[in-house]
C-alpha cells in the first residue's frame, strides 16, 4: 500500500477493474493505479507476462500450477496470491502451449 518503485519481478499478478488495475506484489503489497489492461500488456515483458484473462495479466515467474479442467479451459495457481484464476477460452491456447503437454 506504499507507493513507489518496484521491481518488474515483484509483480505477481495485475487484475482489472473498469479504468483501473489492482497489482499485486509479493510481501502482500498491492496498490490500485489508474491504467488499463492494454497499457500494462505493452509496457511489460512479453516473455514474462502473459493474459489468460480479459481482466488478468499474471507473470509467468510464479506460475505453480497449470489444471485443466474442461476441454479447453485451465486454472492457474500462482505463488503467493490468494485465488486460483481462471483462463478464458480466448487465452487458452497459449497457455496450453506453454504449460500442457498431452
């Protein structure tokens, strides 16, 4: 809830809410900043960031788990954040590729 600088690598997870963007960081930090979904997409490292969701961006780095639990869809379980987030099925291929191997 402290503003200021922090490190790209911190950054565990950045949900979306209308003109806003809630981003949570390990050490339990999250701040609400007035930016939208396709800002961060652009600012941020493809390699590390990924959407799996119209409003989800996760970073890769604390990708635990990866289940499928439809034919299409997954949920991603990431460290040190307190829900499991669903994929939507537009996001889903990339995931897949990624993380499921079958």
């Amino acid at each position: 809830k402290e503003s200021g600088f922090y490190l790209i690598d911190d950054i565990i997870v950045i949900r979306s809410m209308k003109d806003y963007t809630n981003l949570f960081l390990k050490g339990n930090k999250y701040f609400v900043v007035h930016r939208s979904m396709i800002d961060w997409e652009s600012k941020l490292p493809q390699r590390k960031f990924l959407r799996i969701h119209k409003q989800s961006l996760i970073n890769l780095a604390f990708v635990e788990k990866v289940e499928l639990i439809s034919s299409n869809r997954f949920m991603v379980t990431l460290s040190f954040y307190f829900q499991k987030l669903e994929v939507s099925q537009r996001y889903s291929r990339r995931i897949k590729k990624l993380f499921y191997t079958h």
